[in-house]
C-alpha cells in the first residue's frame, strides 16, 4: 500500500500497531500500547497553516516511517536529540550528537525517509509551514511569500541556515507545560520561526543578487576546506576564484550568502581557531603565527584581537590561569 502524506501515515500506523488516540482542540496524540514500546507522537497543528510533531518514544520493534509525499507543498525542518546528548547535557557538557535537518519541499512523489530504531529512544520535533501559513505572516500573497522564503533557504548551506533556528526547537522538544499552555507556547514558537525565516528572506532580498546554480554551489562550499588546507599560505581571491572557476563577484557574494561572512572574515576566524588549538602546546608567539600565514607578529596580534578581544598573549595568559578542568 502506498502512503502518501504525514496524515495518511499516522492514520496507517494507528490502525497497524493499535495506537491510542486522544484529541482536542488543535491538538491530536498518539500513545504506544505497551507490546509495542512506550512515549508517544504529539500533533499540534493551526487553522493558519502549520503542524508540529513533537516525538518522545521508544519502540521494541523497528517502525518504518518512510511515505510518499502528498500533493501538499510545505517547508519543514526537524530537531533530534539522542540519549547521548541528553546525558552530556544532564553532566553540564558540551556536546555536538545532537542534529538537525531541513525539508525544502515542493509537490512531488519524492519519498520521505525515516525510521524508529527499536530499544533506541526517539526524542524530536518537526515542524511543517504550508504555503497558506504565509498569507497570515505577510501583506503579499502566501503562495508568493511561500516561495520567496524557499528560494531563500535553498541557497544557504544548512548547518549555517539552522543553527539560529534549532534553539527555538530545541525549546518546543523540552517544553514542560501542559495542554493549554503548551499548545500556545509551540505556537508562539512557530511564529518565531516563521519571523525568523521571512527576516531572513527580507535581507536577502536587500542583498545584491547573485544567482547560484548546483555547480557554483558545490565550489562554493569547498572553499573552506581550501582554505583550511593551505592555512599558512591561503590563496589570494584572484588564485581562489582560479581554484573553483568561479568569476571573484560569484565567488565573493555567493560565499558570503552560503556561509553568511566574508572569505576574509572566515580565514581570520579559522586561522584564530587553529593559533589557540597550538597556543596549547606552548609553541612560541612567532611560530604559531608563522604557522597560520602571519607575516609578522603585528598581524597576527590585531587579527587575533579582532576575533578574540584580546591578544594571543593575553590568551595564553588567561588560559593557564584557568587550566581546563
């Protein structure tokens, strides 16, 4: 049998593994009976034009949740957390296992792929914005807003177009409320996206226009592994637009759109990353900065000032008066 739709799924999951459904006023969950696992999928969804999944679930068996796309346009994006990144938070430290994904999505047969790992706990949201979920967000038509702020989220490589966005999921997923006042707290969290995404749409539209194509795009984002690679001697723009074959405007505007920041700017931030990674292993001043492409101490002193606040100096100074615990 074919799926077609998110509605369709839950409604086939339902009737195959004899979910417990209970509903309310713009809000549907499914519970899991206990011979299948435990945790359930909450439904939250507007008359405006949107639907947020919340997942928290464990299954004994694994549950394939791929479906067809229906006719039904939408941009969605999700937010997973694994048990991992729950511990390490619960610990106060710093982790990067959790993840996040974006659905730039037209009416198509494509297929939606995904699966519930039995025994592996499943904690995420997702959240689906219809093309008439825009019409009450701006004063142009939805369809055409719709489509504007697709473009615009297209051209951006996605781990730079989420990271502002997976806090505010983040924030859906651990909300604590209960019934009323979670419903509009998801909601008021939707339309911080959706405020988000059409800002974004509004600079974009303020920025000169660069039209990126598959190919430009994929030379675009091998510039910074270029520049990683050749650290201590970076190419000049006139050497890296040779590089990528990439005329210098494309090269200048369309890295500055995909990763949000100038080719300079971003070199003087990895080369201030790479000098505090060997400032740990108590190399000289003059050597890390050589190392990094510094002609000189002045250089490399004002750069790291200008990333930092400080000097490599100061630093180092205050990093062995801190020593890492």
């Amino acid at each position: 049998m074919e799926i077609r739709g998110i509605n369709h799924y839950m409604d086939h999951i339902e009737q195959t593994f004899g979910l417990k459904k209970t509903a309310g006023a713009g809000y549907i969950c499914y519970t899991l009976p206990p011979e299948i696992g435990e945790g359930s999928f909450e439904l939250y969804q507007g008359q405006e034009g949107f639907q947020v999944w919340i997942t928290n679930a464990q299954t004994k068996q694994d549950i394939d949740m791929s479906y067809v796309q229906d006719e039904n346009a939408y941009i969605g994006m999700a937010y997973i957390e694994t048990d991992s990144f729950r511990d390490t938070m619960s610990n106060g430290q710093a982790s990067a296992i959790q993840s996040w994904r974006t659905t730039r999505s037209l009416p198509s047969d494509g297929i939606t792929h995904g699966v519930c790992r039995a025994d592996k706990a499943l904690h995420a949201v997702n959240i689906f914005l219809f093309p008439e979920f825009f019409q009450t967000c701006s004063d142009t038509t939805g369809a055409n807003h719709y489509f504007d702020v697709l473009n615009t989220i297209q051209s951006f490589d996605e781990q730079t177009f989420m990271h502002d966005l997976y806090p505010i999921l983040a924030e859906i997923l651990h909300c604590s409320y209960k019934e009323t006042a979670k419903r509009l707290f998801t909601k008021s969290r939707v339309y911080a996206i959706a405020a988000h995404l059409i800002a974004l749409c509004d600079s974009e539209s303020a920025q000169p226009h660069v039209k990126l194509n598959k190919f430009d795009m994929q030379q675009i984002r091998s510039v910074p592994a270029i520049l990683r690679k050749q650290l201590n001697n970076p190419p000049s723009i006139a050497e890296l637009s040779r590089m990528v074959a990439l005329n210098e405007f494309k090269l200048k505007a369309g890295f500055k759109k995909v990763f949000k920041t100038t080719v300079y700017e971003y070199l003087r931030q990895i080369r201030t990353e790479r000098a505090i990674e060997l400032m740990k292993e108590d190399l000289p001043l003059e050597q890390i900065a050589a190392q990094i492409g510094y002609k000189s101490m002045r250089g490399f002193s004002q750069a790291f000032a200008k990333s930092t606040g400080v000097s490599p100096a100061e630093w180092r100074k205050q990093s062995h008066h801190f020593p890492a615990l």
